[in-house]
C-alpha cells in the first residue's frame, strides 16, 4: 500500500509542474490537494491550516516542497517520526511563503496549530464519540463526507479512514446512528468539485504520457 501511496504523491507532485506553465488555476488546485495529503499523511493537518489561502509557488520552492514530501514519507517509512518532523518544519516554512500573507506569521500559526494536535488522542476520541451526531436529511449529508469519499479525496484506503476517525485524527469526524463516520466538508482545503476538476486534470495528463504528446496540445 506504501508504495502506491508513494506513486500517488509523486504523481501529484509531477502534474503540478506540468500544469505550472499551463494553467496556473488548475495548477494550484493540484497543489493544494497534494499539500493535505501531504499534511494528513503525517497527521499533521489541522482547521487552522485548511482555512490559510494558498497560492502557486514558483518553480524552485515546489521542487524543494516536493522533496521534503518525499522525505517525510521516506522518514515515516522507516519509522524515524522525529526525523520526519524535522522536515515537516522545513515543509512548513516553504508552504507559510505562498500564502500572500506575513510568512513569519503564518508560520507559527501553522506550528502552533500543529503543536496543539499533539494533544491526547484520548480527548479527541471522546470528543468525536461524545458529539452530537448529524441527523439524517439531504441538507446535512451534502456538508460531509462518507469514509469512502474521503478515502478517494485523500488517496488512501476506506479502512485507513475508518481507522483515522476511530483514533480521533479527524477530530471534526461524527458517527452516524448506524455507526458509520462522516467527515465535515469544510474540514479539508479543495471542495468537491475542485477534487473532481483536479481528478480530470490528472487523467488527462496521464492520457497525453500514454500517448507521449505534448500535454500543452490539451484544452486543460
């Protein structure tokens, strides 16, 4: 599973350049959509973060982004979480700098955030069993996500998302009467059309790599 996770994000990560000198909008779609994925991964995202503009860095940070991304993963994998961490600051400072905003600021916003979810999992558990649950109509099950979606979104497994929301990762998460998770829209950075924009975008690219064209010679 690693390993197609590792291909997802470097995939992700590949588009992002490609459409750079394409598309800047869809460019900074894919962008964001790597960086909670990147951010999730790591458990590492938070409320503060989703609600932080970001903007299309330029070439030089994303290659340097892209890197850390790897070395996060590569860290995780060998389960060296405090050498992980150590790129996560430095990934943090790059992603504070497209934000348009005082980057300094940012910044510690984004670490004290971060900081802050390293709290007990045991109250964010509680706080997730303990909540009140969504009741059951079309207008609140169109502001959350089913664990399926989710999985999609993020790119990882339906039982990974079960198992994030049992362990109070997503602390916004609430079960259903029925004992099934639903994750609140708003907790994440893209919506539902940008994902799906996004997905369209990829497959695209991945045509054009079939083909070996030219991926500019598309209408992206």
């Amino acid at each position: 599973m690693g390993n197609v996770i590792d291909r997802e994000h470097e995939k992700l990560w590949e588009s992002i350049e490609t459409l750079a000198n394409i598309d800047e909008e869809q460019a900074t779609i894919v962008f964001k959509l790597a960086v909670e994925r990147s951010l999730r991964e790591i458990d590492s995202f938070t409320p503060t973060i989703s609600a932080i503009p970001l903007s299309l860095p330029d070439h030089e940070t994303l290659l340097k982004m892209k890197q850390l991304d790897r070395n996060i993963r590569r860290a995780l994998n060998d389960r060296k979480r405090e050498q992980a961490y150590e790129f996560l600051l430095d990934y943090i400072d790059l992603l504070s700098q497209a934000t348009g905003e005082n980057p300094e600021h940012v910044k510690r916003k984004m670490i004290s955030s971060v900081l802050a979810k390293r709290s007990p999992r045991r109250a964010a558990h509680l706080t997730a069993r303990h909540s009140p649950k969504p009741r059951k109509n079309t207008d609140t099950e169109s502001l959350f996500y089913s664990t399926t979606e989710a999985a999609r979104k993020l790119g990882l497994s339906d039982q990974t998302i079960r198992r994030m929301c049992e362990k109070g990762k997503f602390s916004e998460a609430r079960q259903t009467e029925g004992g099934h998770w639903r994750i609140p829209k708003a907790a994440f950075i893209t919506t539902a059309e940008q994902d799906e924009r996004a997905n369209q975008i990829l497959e695209k690219i991945d045509a054009k790599n079939r083909a070996a064209g030219p991926v500019d010679e598309f209408k992206l």
